[in-house]
C-alpha cells in the first residue's frame, strides 16, 4: 500500500505537465500561428506556454485516496483479488506513462464494473490518459462523466479545468473558420466565464483567464483579450504568471498592430508595435530563459517586419539550442532543489516551485527546437538583404543538424538562394536531387520559378516575372501559391503600365477555368475573381468592377470571398458616386457580419458616406453608434475622432471637448488622444487663451511621456514622437506670442522687460526640447523658429548676437552624439549673425556647417540655404552660390498654382540664381529667371526684389527717371514702396536707396520729376526730400534696426551739413535710443557728441 500512495503522489505531479501540457500546447495555439500567416512575415514564432493545473497538498491526499479504493473494491463480476490486479495495472500504467494502455485497462474495468460508487476514479484515471493522448473529444466525454459521478471539489476542478483545455485543444486542432473550430471556441469561452463562479479559490484561475486572453486574441477581440489578462493579474496571487502575461499582453499588441497595418492605420500600427517590444525587451531580460527565448524570437521578428534586418540577425545569433535551454533551466532551479535537499518535510511553496520548474523543463524538452525556427529566420533575414551566400550556409546547417521535419524546408531555401542569384543551373540540378529524395514533395520546380517570379516583381523586373510566374503555373504548385500566381501576373502588369493587358490576362484565366482547360478550385477561381474585380476598379472601370463584385457577394461559395465582396462592393460604389447606395451597402454589410474583423471599417465608412452626401448629422450619429458599439476597439477610437473633428471644423468648441473627454475615458492611455490634446490646444489658442492652449499642450507630451517612459530602450514610433515634440514647438510659439503682446521690448517698463524675458527664455528652453527630440526631417523648421526668436531678441536690443548663439552651441553640446542634428543646429546658428549684419561671422559658420551637413546627409531648411546662399553671393562667390539654390529647387518641389508652401522656396531659388547671372552681368539669362519667377510666381516678394536689383543697376549707371514702359530706378522704386507684395524689408531697402539717389541728385545739381510739386511750385529739395524717405523707414519700419538705424544717420548728416543741428540731434538720439544694436549706433553716438550744445529755446 504504501508503494502505491509514493505512485499517486509522483501521478499528481504529472498531471497538465510533461507529455500532456506539451501536446496540448502545441495544438491549442497552433490557431494563433496561422492567424499571423495573414501578415506579410514569411517568419513567425509559435508560442508554447499552455496553462498547467497546480495541485496543493489538499488535493494530492484526496487524488491518493481516489485512487487507493480502485486498489479496495471488489465488485461482482470481478473479484477482490483480480479487482486489486487491474487497479494495480492500471496504476502502474498510467505512472510509467503507458497512456495508450491506461486507455485500455480503464475502459474494461469501468465495463466490468459500471455500478462502483468510485468509479469516478477510473474515469479520472481514463480521461487523463486521453488527454496525454491528445485524444481531445474523449477526454472531454471522459472528464464529464467525471463530473457525473464525483462530488469530490478537487477532482471536479480539475474535470472543468481539462475540459476547458481539452476543448481549445480541439478548436486549435480544427480548420480555420470552420463551423466546429467556431463551436469549439465559443463553448470553451462559455466554461471559461463559468469557471471562476464555481472554483473562485482556484489557483488555475491565472491560467484559465490567461487561455481566455489568448481565443480572444485568436478571434481579433483585443479589447476582450485585455480585460481577460487583467483578470489574469488579478487572480495570479503568487505572481507565477506575470512574465507569461507580459508575453501574452506583447503579443496581443503585435497582433492588433497587423490588424492596424491591414487597416492602413500606420501610425497605431507603429505605436502598437513599439508597446509590444517594450514587453518583450523586459521579458528578454528577465529570469525565464525559456520565456526570453520566445520574447527574442518574438522581437527578431517584429525587426524583420520592419526591416531592422541588422538587429534582427543579432538577435537570431543568440538564441539558445534545446540542450543549452534546458540546462539553462536546470541550473535555475538547482539552488533551490539544493536546498531541499537535507529536509524533511519542505515546505509546499518550494516543492510547488520545483514542480513548476519541472514542468517546464519537461515542456522544452518535448516540444520543437526553437533554435532551428531561428536559424530559418535568420536565413531568411538574409534573404531579404540578398546576403545569398550567408543565407546559404545557414540553411546548410540547418539541413544537416536540425530536426527531420524542417530539413526539406531548409533545402527548399538552398534552391531559392542559388535562383534568386541568377545561378540557375545549380538550382535545377538541386531540384532534380530534390525531387528524388522527397518524391512526395510535388512543386518544387513550380515553386522556385514562382519565388523567383514574385522576387523579380519586387524588384521592379516586371517583364521577367510574368514569364518565371507563367513558367510556375505551368509546372503547377501548392495551391496555397497557386492562388497567388494569377494575381502577381496581373498586377505586374499593372504596374509596368499594362492596365489593359492585366484585365486582358483576368479575363483569359477565368475563361480557362470555366471552359474546364484550367483545374483549379471553386476558392481559387473566386480569389481570381475578386482580384479582377478590384483591377476593373483600379483600372477606373468601376461599373463593370461593381458588376463583378454584386455577382461574388450574392453567389460566392467561400464565405471569406463573399464577405470580402460585399464590402468592397459598397467601397465601390461610393468611389462611382453612388452614394445612396454605397451608405445602403455598407450598413448591409455591418448586419450581415457583425462579427468581421472589418465591420468597423464598414461602419467608420457608412458615416464618412453619408457626411459626402451632404447629410453631416446622420453622418454624426453613424459615428456616435460606431463609438458606442466599437467602445474599446480601433473603429471605435477612430469614431470619437470623426466625431470632434467634426465639431472642431464647425467652430462648435463645447461639444468638441465633451466628445474628446469621452474618447479620454474610453480610451485613457491611447497614443491618438495627443492628436486631440493638440486640436483642443490649437482652438484655445485661436480664442487667444493662452492658459487654456499651454495646458492641452502640456498634457499632450504627458501622455507620451507615461506612454514611452524609456525611449532610449523601446524607441517609439518616429511619428508619434514628432507629433509628442511638435505640442511643444506649439508650446513654445504660444510663450513667443505672449512676448509679442507685450509691445516692443526697448519701450517697456521693468516689469513687461521680465516678462517679456521670461516668455523668451520659455520659449527657447521649449524650442530646444523639442529640436532634441523631433526626427531629423522635421528638426530644421523648428530650428528656423529658434533663428527668428534670437533675431527678434538681437532687434529688441534685448541680448548682442553673441547671447543669441549661446542656445544654438548648447544644443550642439547636448547633440555631440548625433553629428546630423549638430549640423543642422550649426548651420542654423549661422542665419543669427547673418541677419544682424556679421556677414563675415556668418559666412564662415555656414561654410563649416555646410560641410558637415553634407557628410550626414541631413536636410535644411530653405530659408537657411537662401541665407547661406545670399551670404555667398555679398562675398562675390556666385558659382558657390549656384549649386545652393539648385539644390533648394531640387529639394522643395512645388506645383504651380497650388497652396503648397514650398513655391516661396522655389520663387526664392529662381531669384538667386538669376541674381547670381546678374551681378556677373549676364543680362540675358539672368532675365529668363526673372521672367519664369514673375510668370509663375506674381505674388512673390522675389518678384519685387528683382525689380530692386535691376532698379540698383540703373541707378549705378545714371539712369534715375524712366517712363510707366519703360521704367528707371525711381519708378521701380516706388512701385516696390506701393506693392502690396513686397516685404516691409524691401519697401525700407528701396526708400534708403531712393534717399540716397537723392542725395546724389543734389551732389550733381541734378533736376529730376520726381522733385516736382507741379505748375506754378518751386521743384522740392532733393535732400529735404530724402531726409523725408530716411524718416519714414524709422515711422513705418522701426521692427528693422538695422536699416532704420542707417536711414536716421543718414538724415542726420544731412542736418548736420544744412546746419540744422538741433535737427540732427533728435535725429541721432533716437537713433542711439531705439536701435542700439545696430552696426551705426557706433558712429551716431560720436557724430552726437560732436554736435555744438543745443541752442536756447525762442523766448
């Protein structure tokens, strides 16, 4: 007897362990594996962490008891003796894990002794057996009669506890989308929902909510799947469970990333992915080697889908054999069996522990070796880097030394990478060698010319893919390729340019098929039909389109064609303008699946529909059911987001912020609220609520911090960081607008200096913040706006230029690691001295900075390579200059005509480059640019600049008066003064050279219309009225210092040399008092000390 109970105790341990959990896992999860065939991964990883039953002491004793009367009873027609033989049988059986025999010698004595009152653990002994087996329905049947006839809790637990495995097992088993898979799932979900009710002090509860999170997951409902492993937290009281939950939670957002990329959701894609490598980097890190082997595998291929290949590679390098694994495994839990050891009675929490370690050394041992599926993933991450000689040698190795079931895979890779190279000849000769070692195998050719078809595709070599692809059809394939074949011809048609001859080969296909010359599936030929459907639609045939897909969704036989028709149908007819229809068909669609992965697609579009057909409050509460009925889901985010902009474009702020705190609440951590936190900033700081705009922008970059608090480990999504930076540059511009508000600096009192200092300083700690964290695409407008801030800080004569470089060269600092925003933050810099005058300071910076930003290969701003540019052209190096502004028209293309921004920089570009023809007195091609910018660009100020130049080349040669045909320097002049699209720069330019023309008038006692006051008035004083032009500058420019300044020095000296001293010295202090940066304040300050004592004032 006592034999016997040592048996039971080592039986229990066994139970959803070894064998059994192994088999189960393999097959309860092999419906998430083909799931993730959807996504265009050639390489995935297959996850093997089912849930086990922990057994307490409590229920060993009970389990030995059970099990102790088969050895008691003695029924007729059976004796006490040859009762206690098969009992004994069936014991010893079942412990050395002879399951098939267990099946057996259960089954007779449960028919030789059917009335026992413990026959409940002959069917307990039977249905463990069963489920070791894999045997998934009986053990189901056998379980139940289990819990028919025991009322023992324990072994009710566990029957309820296996069926539900047992039934997930099964549904895993069976084909996807199938009507018993769809049973299978929606009858173990059931249990699932029941069994905490009727074992709520379970510790299986964990891994029962755990199994619920991964069908959800298997069935697209992630928002469920997240609600079940909260649960899963919840119930996992000793923590046993936290790293495979992260793995699971991983997982789930992996998922629903491929369903988002699906859906063209790129940016929640992204985010999403970047959640999931979040968790799977933790996990990689953590103390379960077997769980940081998947979490690697995992992320390696989350790498590959996004193209990280070189982290992908490494990643694959370190993953473990199952050897390594296991002692990997064993050496963890050494230690505590060590300490064990010398007890004599140990506590159960420590033997629980080893069981569970036990229990996953068991679980590595009989599944796959995962090292293999990493060295194919490897391979085939050479692949896609078209390494073929690596991905050969790894494939090579994986021939050779791993397992037997993935050897003609590898092989099949071999063969590929001899053809993609273009060896052809030692691809058909391994071929050959193929098809006779695997006779089985059928396709192999096919399969080259058809991977080698769809590479070329890739590769743009449309004309040779057609011809491996054509090659491929006729040797045949696997059908799963076959299907594909058609679809790659058409659209390599399509995309060479050949609409025609893609409709024209569809249409061919599908008459062979019908005619009988081409055998192919009903699926197959509806998959074919659905493709030429879409050309049609592509091909702008979209009647003939709507035609082919009414037909697939009334009479398809394949449900996922027919309701993949049935949308695009409704998509169709909204492209034809049909949009009665379109919204008719959408809401069909909605009805006639409501369990689609696309139904929120389908109703997101029926509002967008409606909102087309000029009905925005029926589009409104289309949305608002999406939001309700979608509550947790992307389709339903996305509603809310219809929703306030909706509201924000009809200028209705009170229901957009009600309908944006309503997206917060159901949707409290998204990564998409920062968009609306930004909306609601931009409508509080179009009502001037600065506060308010601050706050909503604040809050924007609070969420991406809590959302990626380390993005030096998980780096988020490049979009999503730059839509977190710009909240705040929008930040930073509103502090500038405060300044602003605030008047002029040199004019304020003390306290509006502060505060204006204080807005600045703000804002540039902002500015800063943000440059450091946008992507480098998006670095140099912000950069343009920190140059504009420092200039208005130079102007105000709030700070000398050297003050204004300081944050520029901190920046740098802080950026020494990253040598492409350190040039862009230098060349940026060099705009500062450049616009306040240094020109020579200037020049060189720019030179320096140019170099480097050459070398990084980083993009500048327009605005700053004009600078560069012009800065160029004033140190008369006009051929350095050229290549600087082909460069704008090269990297800032913009369509004629349109609101694109980027015309300013190519209105721009062509005055440079005819200035540069202009001062090197090419006349002629200098005007074929002035012309272009004039003809495409009218409204630029390029345009009025062009009139300056040419009205600064007249007056150097003495041509100062023209006519309105044919006009000089004053009449080019004053039509810049009196455009209204021209710059307040160019209006000071043009009157400080007016003046000065003057002056040079009244040195050469030159007459000119321009003095005249008309019949019978003296003509005007030509320095009189150039003194006028020099003070009108300092009126109507003063935000100009520096051409302000020279204007009021200039009258000065006019004054001066008239007598007019008193006039002059108003003139030169408030030149000294407005402008005292300016590179004149100099030389006013000593004519105004040289002035005689101002005279007494008249009696």
């Amino acid at each position: 007897m006592e034999d016997m109970k040592k048996s039971e105790v080592k039986q229990t341990r066994r139970i959803g362990s070894a064998k059994g959990t192994s088999s189960m896992g393999k097959s309860s999860l092999r419906s998430l594996s083909r799931a993730r065939e959807k996504i265009p991964n050639p390489t995935h990883v297959t996850l093997a962490h089912p849930p086990s039953l922990s057994l307490s002491l409590d229920q060993m004793v009970t389990l030995r008891i059970l099990l102790s009367a088969l050895l008691a009873i003695s029924l007729s027609p059976l004796s006490a003796q040859e009762g206690a033989e098969a009992a004994k049988k069936i014991v010893e059986a079942y412990d050395n894990q002879r399951y098939d025999e267990v099946v057996k010698l259960s089954e007779a004595f449960i028919k030789a002794t059917p009335q026992s009152l413990n026959i409940s653990s002959a069917y307990l002994l039977l249905a463990r057996s069963q489920y070791n087996l894999s045997q998934w329905a009986p053990a189901v049947a056998a379980y139940r009669k289990v819990q028919s006839v025991s009322k023992e809790k324990d072994v009710l637990e566990e029957a309820a506890y296996y069926i539900i495995q047992s039934l997930a097992a099964q549904a895993g088993a069976a084909p996807e989308k199938s009507a018993e898979r769809k049973k299978s799932v929606a009858e173990t979900l059931t249990l699932i929902t029941a069994f905490p009710k009727q074992f709520p002090e379970s510790k299986s509860l964990g891994e029962i909510r755990l199994l619920q999170a991964r069908l959800h997951i298997q069935e697209g409902a992630f928002a469920e799947a997240s609600q079940d492993l909260d649960a899963a937290r919840s119930s996992d009281k000793e923590k046993e469970l936290t790293e495979d939950i992260d793995y699971l939670q991983a997982y789930a957002e992996a998922q629903r990333a491929r369903q988002l990329l699906a859906d063209f959701k790129k940016t929640d894609a992204e985010a999403a992915l970047a959640r999931a490598g979040q968790i799977y980097s933790r996990i990689a890190a953590g103390s379960n080697p077997a769980l940081a082997l998947e979490a690697n595998l995992q992320m390696a291929s989350l790498d590959l889908a996004a193209g990280r290949i070189p982290e992908a590679i490494v990643r694959l390098r370190t993953i473990p054999g199952k050897e390594e694994l296991i002692e990997l495994l064993q050496a963890n839990l050494a230690p505590l069996r060590a300490e064990i050891s010398g007890q004599a009675s140990p506590a159960p929490e420590k033997l629980r522990r080893i069981q569970k370690g036990q229990q996953k050394i068991e679980e590595v041992r009989n599944r796959p070796d995962l090292s293999s599926q990493a060295l194919i993933q490897l391979g085939q991450a050479y692949l896609q880097t078209r390494q073929y000689d690596e991905a050969r040698l790894v494939f090579r190795q994986v021939a050779r030394f791993g397992p037997p079931d993935v050897a003609p895979t590898a092989e099949q890779q071999i063969i590929l990478t001899y053809a993609l190279q273009g060896r052809t000849s030692e691809a058909d000769r391994l071929v050959a060698e193929y098809q006779k070692k695997y006779p089985n195998q059928k396709g192999v050719a096919g399969l080259v010319d058809y991977l080698v078809g769809f590479a070329l595709l890739e590769d743009g070599k449309y004309d040779d893919s057609i011809k491996r692809l054509k090659a491929a059809q006729e040797k045949g394939v696997d059908p799963r390729y076959a299907d594909e074949i058609p679809r790659f011809i058409a659209s390599a048609y399509q995309k060479s340019g050949q609409g025609a001859e893609a409709l024209k080969y569809y249409e061919s296909f599908l008459a062979e098929v019908k005619s009988g010359k081409r055998k192919i599936s009903e699926e197959s030929r509806e998959q074919t039909q659905l493709a030429y459907a879409s050309a049609l639609i592509s091909e702008k045939k979209i009647n003939e389109g709507i035609t082919q897909f009414t037909q697939l969704s009334t009479n398809a036989t394949t449900p996922s064609i027919k309701e993949d028709a049935s949308l695009r149908l409704a998509y169709a007819l909204r492209a034809a303008k049909k949009l009665p229809e379109a919204a008719t068909a959408f809401a069909k669609f909605a009805a006639a699946y409501p369990k689609s992965s696309n139904l929120g697609n389908a109703l997101l579009a029926r509002g967008d529909t409606l909102l087309e057909e000029k009905k925005p409050e029926e589009a409104l509460t289309a949305w608002k059911t999406t939001a309700t009925q979608l509550s947790g889901t992307p389709a339903g985010l996305v509603a809310y987001e219809r929703i306030w902009r909706f509201y924000a474009k009809d200028k209705k702020k009170d229901l957009m912020l009600a309908a944006q705190e309503d997206q917060f609440r159901a949707y409290p951590k998204d990564p998409r609220n920062m968009a609306a936190y930004l909306s609601r900033g931009a409508s509080f700081a179009e009502e001037r609520d600065e506060s308010q705009a601050l706050q909503a922008y604040k809050r924007a970059f609070e969420l991406f911090q809590e959302l990626y608090p380390d993005p030096k480990a998980s780096p988020p999504p490049a979009a999503m960081s730059d839509l977190a930076y710009s909240a705040l540059e929008k930040s930073a511009n509103l502090e500038l607008t405060k300044a602003n508000a605030l008047g002029n600096y040199a004019s304020l009192p003390d306290d509006g200096k502060k505060q204006w200092k204080e807005s600045i300083q703000r804002a540039i700690g902002l500015y800063r913040k943000a440059i450091l964290g946008l992507s480098s695409a998006r670095v140099s407008p912000v950069l343009t706006k920190l140059v504009n801030l420092s200039l208005l800080r130079f102007k105000s004569g709030e700070s000398p230029v050297e003050d204004c470089l300081l944050p520029f060269r901190e920046l740098a600092g802080e950026s020494s690691d990253r040598p492409g925003l350190v040039a862009q933050i230098l060349f940026a810099q060099a705009s500062v001295p450049f616009e306040a005058g240094q020109s020579v300071l200037a020049l060189r910076l720019y030179e320096e900075a140019y170099k480097q930003s050459l070398a990084a290969k980083v993009a500048l701003d327009w605005k700053d390579l004009q600078r560069f540019a012009n800065a160029l052209l004033a140190a008369g190096k006009g051929d350095d200059a050229r290549p600087v502004f082909e460069r704008i028209r090269k990297e800032f293309p913009a369509k004629v005509g349109t609101k694109d921004p980027r015309q300013h920089a190519q209105a721009a570009a062509l005055f440079g480059l005819g200035q540069i023809d202009f001062q090197a007195n090419r006349k002629a091609e200098a005007e074929k640019y002035f012309a272009e910018l004039t003809r495409d660009y009218p409204w630029s100020n390029k345009v009025q600049e062009a009139k300056y130049l040419r009205a600064q080349a007249l007056a150097e040669a003495g041509k100062y008066d023209g006519t309105k045909k044919d006009p000089a320097a004053f009449e080019l002049w004053v039509g810049i003064i009196e455009s209204s699209n021209a710059s307040n720069e160019m209006k000071a330019k043009s009157m400080l050279a007016f003046g000065q023309t003057l002056e040079t008038l009244a040195t050469k006692k030159l007459t000119s219309p321009q003095l005249e006051q008309g019949v019978g008035k003296p003509p005007l004083d030509p320095l009189d009225l150039a003194v006028s032009y020099y003070q009108k500058i300092d009126l109507y420019y003063d935000n100009l210092p520096e051409l302000s300044g020279q204007g009021l020095l200039r009258a000065a000296k006019i004054r001066r040399a008239q007598q007019k001293n008193d006039d002059a010295r108003k003139l030169l202090t408030t030149l000294v008092s407005k402008y005292p940066n300016s590179s004149v304040t100099t030389e006013a300050t000593e004519l105004l000390q040289s002035l005689p004592a101002a005279s007494a004032p008249a009696p």
